[in-house]
C-alpha cells in the first residue's frame, strides 16, 4: 500500500482534455484509483485466507472426517447440502404465483402499491444519492463546507439495513431449507461491493443523468457477460434493441450542453467509473442467476450475499480507519445522518419491492416500472440540480427508452409464443 502512490505518480494524471478537479484532488487519498486499490486491498486480506482455509477444509475432506461442535458451520459455509432444484426458465427468480380468483380492483391497487413503492424508494434514492456524493455539509457565509468522500461508507450502511431486513424475514418466515455453500454468495458479494462503489464514486467526475442513462444501458454488458458466464444465446431482436441502446446513450454523451458546472462534466474518470459499474453488476446478476440453481428464495439470496457484503466493507474500513473518520463525519453534520439512514432505508425497502412486484406480476412489468422510474430520474435531477441536457441529448434519451420498451414487448411475445410450443422444443434463453 505504501508503494501505491508512487507507481500512481508515475501514471499520467488523467486522459488529454480532462480537468482536474482540485476539490476532489487534495490529496492521494481523494484520488479515485488510490482509492479502489486500497479498498481491494482490505478485500484480499480477507477473501485469501477465506480461501486458503477452503481449501484445506476440502482437501482433509472435512465432510467425512469432521466432528465437534464448529462442523455445521463449516458443512454450511464449505460443503452446503449440494443438493441442486430444476433451474427454472427464467433463471433468477421462482416462478410467480397466479393470482388466484381476485378482484380486478384488487389487482390494480395491488399494481399501483407496487409500482408507487419502486418509483418513491428509487426515486428518492437517487436525489438523496446525488446530493451526498456532489454536495457540501455545513457551509456557511464563511465558511465553504466539506464533501463526503469515502463512498464504502455508504455501501456498508446500505448493505447493513439490507442484511438485517433480510435477516428478519428470513427468521419469521418459512423459507426453503437451504443448500448452496454459503462462500459461493462471496463472489456475487463483492462484485456487487465494487459495483456499488464505482457507482458513488462516479458521481464525482459525471452528472447524475448520464449515470442513469448508463445504468440503462446496461443490457447490452450484461448479455455479453451471459455468454461468457452462462455460455446463453440471444435473439436477433436482443442485439437489434442492443444497438439501439448503444445509439442512443453515445448520442447523449457526444451531446454539449453550453456553461455545465465543472462538478457535473462528463470526464474519463467518470466514464471509467461507469464502465466498471456496468462490468461489476453484470457479473453480479450472471453468478446469481447461476446460484439459484440451488433451491432458495430471493430473500435468502438477498441475506447470503448481505453478509459478506457487510464482512468485506467494514474489514476493509476498519484496516483503513475510515469507519471512524466517517462517524465523526456523520457527528459534524447531522443533515448527512439523515442522508445516510434515508439512503439504506430506501436500498433494501427498493430490494423488498422488487421480490414482491417480479412474485405478483412477474418480470415484464417490473421493467416496466423500473424502466419509467430511470427516465422520471432524470427529470426529476435536471428539475432539482439544474443539469441541461440538448436536444440531441434528450434525442438520444429518447431512442434508448423506446429500445427498452420494444424489448420489453418482444420479450412478451416470445414468451407467449414459447408456451405454445411443444414440449421437446426449448426456447432460446433470454435476459
């Protein structure tokens, strides 16, 4: 760690054209790519002797040779029952429930709790996420304020809330028995870790709707990492909405607004930044797609990866000294404990939301909403901070929304039409 900053100051300081942004600059410990390796750092020092202990566990062939008090635990952690379900068609969540003789009024509030849960848990997500990353604390006539910085803090204070929820649900529900090793959920843990961090951290150097846009645009990683991952194969629509997606977002980013603030200019770190969220979430749905392979419901899912989530980013803070400085931060400024409880309250309430809306009306709908919610997003930060956008701009938001909807729509039809099919034929599998 201590040799770091000299290789990074032999790099060159950022892509030609980009400014440097003294606020964010101070120091080595601001810069961005410091950063990251340092938090991967705390990472490894407990992902290798994880594994090291794996290994040996396996090679002594504990399952036959353990005894003692400490062996359910390692069965569950190591080994798990090993015992595998049917992967269902889908391949991310149990098939839903059809609504048994209910009212059509009950459907449709049912449809709007549901659609109104997502867009208020998201929605206020995203504002709150923005003025956090982008925003100073205790400015006054005086005085300029200070920014928070370290954005592990929060991934840790979101994943915190969502373990224990998870957690209480799991404990006051009935639940399938349980069989996938627990260190298999460490994988899909830290990529979503990273995901989540490079997330924040780009909100740094890019303005909050480019970020959406990319998020929206994240099918396109996201079936190239299925054919690595899962060996999937696609539709000719897939890559046609694909394309789409690509046209669209490459519009909005080449688009120039006139007087955008310095904050909010979309810089190569940024686009960085974003790429590694795309890449790192893509991993995340791919590996957990491969685990409910195993017999468990999302909730289980949503604990078994929490816990680690949880065991990585406050291992890492602790090495680092950052959880203190963080909480010494939240007791300057308690607008920003605020923030950060509203911020994990509306991350697991969003993940809640999301099991029940895919459970009662299944994943279309859910795209659906969630596809409306990225493009109100949008709207809702150019109406609150005052980002601009042109309009070949918000030609390109346009092309990359209407994509999402025609692969919604085909996606239908080719379900509909997959049911239709005899049973020796298989349907091409979709993401």
């Amino acid at each position: 760690r201590f040799c770091l900053p000299l290789v990074l100051a032999s790099l060159p300081t950022m892509a030609a054209g980009e400014e440097i942004i003294p606020a964010l600059q101070d120091s080595w410990g601001d810069f961005w790519l410091f950063r990251f390796f340092v938090n991967a750092a705390g990472y490894a020092s407990i992902v290798v002797p994880g594994f090291l202990l794996i290994q040996y566990f396996k090679r002594r062939n504990y399952l036959e040779t353990g005894r003692g008090i400490c062996f359910p635990i390692i069965k569950s952690c190591v080994f798990g029952s090993e015992v595998k379900s049917v992967h269902q068609e889908d391949g991310s969540l149990p098939p839903r429930a059809e609504p048994t003789e209910s009212s059509t009024a009950r459907q449709v509030f049912k449809l709007l709790f549901c659609a109104a849960g997502l867009q208020a848990s998201y929605l206020t997500w995203g504002v709150v996420q923005e003025r956090v990353m982008t925003r100073t604390y205790g400015a006054t006539e005086t005085e300029p304020g200070e920014k928070f910085k370290d954005s592990q803090f929060l991934v840790f204070m979101n994943r915190i809330l969502a373990f224990t929820v998870a957690g209480l649900y799991c404990a006051l529900t009935k639940q399938p028995r349980h069989g996938a090793p627990m260190y298999k959920y460490s994988f899909a843990s830290l990529s979503n870790i990273l995901s989540s961090w490079c997330q924040y951290e780009a909100l740094k150097y890019i303005s909050f709707p480019t970020q959406v846009l990319a998020k929206a645009s994240k099918v396109i990683p996201v079936m190239m990492m299925g054919k690595l991952v899962s060996r999937k194969s696609y539709e000719y629509w897939e890559y046609l909405t694909a394309a789409l997606i690509s046209v669209g977002v490459s519009m909005f980013l080449l688009s120039s607004a006139p007087n955008r603030h310095v904050s909010t200019v979309t810089t190569f770190s940024g686009i960085i930044l974003l790429a590694g969220y795309i890449i790192f979430d893509s991993f995340t749905s791919n590996w957990q797609d491969a685990l409910f392979a195993y017999k468990m419901s999302p909730v289980q899912m949503m604990f078994g990866v929490n816990v680690f989530s949880c065991l990585f980013t406050v291992g890492s803070l602790l090495e680092q000294g950052a959880l203190l400085e963080s909480v010494r931060f939240m007791s300057r400024h308690s607008e920003f404990m605020a923030h950060a409880v509203l911020l994990s309250v509306c991350s697991a309430c969003g993940q809640l939301f999301i099991f029940y809306t895919i459970n009662q009306f299944g994943a279309a709908v859910f795209t659906i909403i969630m596809t409306l919610r990225q493009a109100f997003a949008i709207l809702l930060s150019c109406l609150i901070y005052g980002h601009t956008v042109t309009v070949v701009g918000g030609l390109g938001v346009a092309v990359v929304f209407m994509a999402l909807f025609l692969r919604v729509y085909a996606r239908s039809r080719m379900k509909k039409r997959s049911k239709k099919l005899p049973p020796s034929e298989t349907p091409v599998q979709k993401v």
